[in-house]
C-alpha cells in the first residue's frame, strides 16, 4: 500500500504579502518613489511608458493608496467643493455626474452642497465648504452677486459655469444660450408659426437673459412684432412652466407656439396644456432648451435646443484640475444644436 501522498504546495504567489508600500511599487515599475507619488497626484512629467509601468505594478501587486496620506503630503485634502442648486434637477444631476466622473480619474473626491436659488444658502454653502478647506469651488450658475461670489473665494481655485466674471484664481465659462435661443425661434418660425410665446427663467440670471434676447433676436430678424403679454417670467422648475402656461391662457391672447427657457419648464408647460385641453403639437407647438435625458422620453418627444450638459460638468471639472496643476484652464463646449422631435409640426391654418 503506497505512502499518503503530502499535499502538494501552492506555487508562491508573486504579490507580497502584508500591505503594500509605495516603495514596492516603485520597485516593481523601475522608476523612484517620488515618481510614483507624482504620478498618482497627476503632476508627474514623465513618459507615458513610465505611467504605464507604474500603473501595471499598481494592479499587479494591488496597492491601495492612500488618499489622506497623499493629500498631507502635497498639502491638499483631495476635495473640491461644487455649489449646485438644486440637486434633484434633472438638469443639474447630469452635470454633476460629468464633474464626479472626471475629478474621480485625478484622485479628487467632489462635496456637493446646495444654493436652492437663495443667495443666503449660497453663501453659508460656500462657507461650510471654506472650512471643510476645500482644495477649490465650482459653482454652477448661482444667486451670489459677482461681487460677493469673487470676494468669498478670494485665494481659492476657483470655477463658475453660466456667468462671466474675474478674480485671482477664477476661471469662468458658459454656453452660447442666445444663439441656442435664436435657434430654437428660428425653428418655431420656419414652421409658419408667428404668435409665437415665450416663457423666460429667473431674470436673474445670465442665461435666462441670454434666452430671452435670442428670442428677441429671431422674433426681430423675422420682423414680427413682440407681443408682452405673451412673454411670461417663471423660475426654471416644472411647476413654474405649467403656472406660466396658466398665466398666458388668463390673458386670453392667441399663440400657435411656444418656446420656453429649459426643458423642466417646458415639460410644466406640456402638463399645463393638456389640462387645458390644448394638444402638444395639434394646437402649440412646443420647443425647450437643454436636452437633458427625459426631454426625449416625454409625451411627445421634446424638440429642444441640445447643450451637453455632462460635457459641462466635465469641462468644468478639468478646468479646476489644470489650476490645482499650475495649468491654463480652457473649456470647450460644442456649440447648440437644435434636436428636432414630435413636439412641433407645421403650422397647418
């Protein structure tokens, strides 16, 4: 009767045991630990092949880094602060996905706060993330007046998407919302359409004037005169649009169309028609401004002028990581593009 065989040995595995350190790293990638610890920082000017080495030993022997460490040791926490507004919105949740995406790729980790289009709330927002000591802010649009926002942020890296200002460390970009505006008009009158309202956002701020000009813009270029009482302010919610809606129908003025600031307003405005019994394009045809996810899944389909929404979130992220890089920020953003869908037709009386 042969001997029990001794059970066979596992073959040694190559990862060492225990935590691994940034020196195995290095060792295993050829390259020093600095250069290692600059590459995962993002501040590394070094080959590409050398990023791959140092990365191919990061998965090879699993190391885990540390982000407190690595925050200590460039004098940073690795957190940027964003100042939404409201953060259910379907608008703003597509941007700061486009933000969380793109500052995740560098090790950063995003706060989200919100200003709920309160220049109070704003403030104390921008203040909590000050004493968090945020590595820089991103505010998208925003109630603080230019002056205030500027001087809150004083020293701080600093990006502001939807309004033009300057400062030390600032940077600020937006999209073309009066050509976006005229765009959409333009389509509504290319329609044969010429009563034709208009339900503009919070005045207060930059694009919802922008908005409100290129209407006018195309209105004037077509020479058709602007009636006031067909142009509504609302806030830029769904409920605002469906209570713009009743506003224009109490004043009993006629419209074939209507363009309207965003497309949560425009959905509002939808819903408010259809109580009145008016039908969306039948009667009003119907354009928005945005593009975001549900304007294509609504009843019908939203024509709407598209602006990349994650694609600003994104450009507003890599902008703050090239002034924490000691870089020149410069977002790009497509110009507007009108997508045409089921909610406007020609006018056929």
């Amino acid at each position: 009767m042969n001997a029990k065989q001794p059970p066979a040995k596992k073959a040694p595995s190559s990862r060492p045991a225990g935590v691994v350190t940034l020196e195995q790293v290095a060792e295993a990638a050829g390259v020093s630990p600095s250069t290692v610890s600059r590459i995962l920082n993002g501040t590394a000017a070094v080959s590409q092949a050398k990023k791959d080495a140092v990365q191919a030993a990061i998965r090879d022997l699993g190391f885990q880094p540390n982000p407190v460490a690595r925050g200590l040791a460039g004098g940073r926490t690795l957190s940027i602060g964003v100042v939404t507004q409201i953060i259910s919105s379907p608008f703003y949740g597509e941007a700061l996905l486009g933000i969380e995406r793109e500052l995740e790729r560098a090790g950063y980790v995003p706060l989200f706060v919100s200003g709920n289009w309160h220049e109070d709330d704003e403030r104390k927002a921008i203040e909590a993330l000050l004493s968090r000591r945020v590595d820089g802010i991103i505010v998208l649009a925003g109630r603080l007046s230019n002056e205030k926002l500027v001087q809150l942020t004083t020293g701080l890296p600093t990006v502001v998407v939807g309004r033009q200002l300057a400062g030390p460390k600032l940077y600020s970009f937006g999209f073309d919302n009066r050509l976006g505006a005229r765009l959409a008009t333009q389509h509504l009158i290319e329609q044969g359409h010429r009563r034709i309202a208009f339900i503009a956002g919070d005045l207060l701020h930059d694009d919802a004037v922008e908005r409100q000009d290129g209407y006018l813009d195309a209105m004037a270029a077509a020479g058709l005169p602007v009636d006031p009482d067909l142009m509504v302010q609302s806030d830029f919610t769904a409920a605002g649009g469906m209570l713009a809606v009743s506003r224009l129908l109490e004043r009993t003025v006629s419209f074939t169309a209507m363009f309207v600031s965003n497309d949560e307003m425009a959905m509002g405005a939808c819903l408010g028609l259809h109580r009145r019994n008016l039908r969306v394009p039948d009667d009003v045809s119907l354009v928005g401004f945005d593009d975001v996810v549900m304007a294509r899944y609504t009843m019908p389909p939203l024509t709407t002028v598209r602006q990349s929404v994650y694609e600003i979130g994104s450009e507003a992220a890599t902008a703050m990581l090239a002034m924490l890089n000691g870089g020149t920020p410069k977002a790009q953003l497509q110009t507007p593009e009108l997508v045409v869908r089921e909610s406007t037709r020609r006018l056929l009386r």
